[in-house]
C-alpha cells in the first residue's frame, strides 16, 4: 500500500483554467496523463513541494 499525497492540478484549456485538488501516491512526470474533472490530460509541468505545507506538489496540465 502507498501513502497517499495532496497535490494541486492547474488545468489549462485554450480559453481558460481551472484548479483542482487531488490525492495522488506520486508526482506524475512530464508527458504522463492525469484524470480531472473535465477528463483526461496531459501533464506540461510539475513541481515538488518539500515541507510541511497542506500539498505536496503542483501538477500543470493541459486538454488535449
């Protein structure tokens, strides 16, 4: 079983974006897809956040 970690999703469409929470067991890479709220996308940037804050990362990603 995996630790589950809190990350914030910026998910960016050609006229607009949004932001979700979600609980992953890791940082996706660059590339990867991820399922949101509005379907698949892929991952354009993410960026660990070491420390004691309520997330461990942001995620970046845009619909196809």
């Amino acid at each position: 079983m995996w630790p589950i970690k809190r990350f914030m999703i910026t998910i960016e469409a050609a006229s607009w974006v949004d932001v979700e929470d979600v609980e992953l067991p890791r940082l996706p890479e660059v590339g990867e897809t991820i399922q949101t709220k509005y379907g698949t996308c892929f991952v354009t940037q993410t960026d660990a956040s070491p420390g004691t804050g309520p997330y461990q990362g942001k995620i970046v990603c845009r619909m196809p």
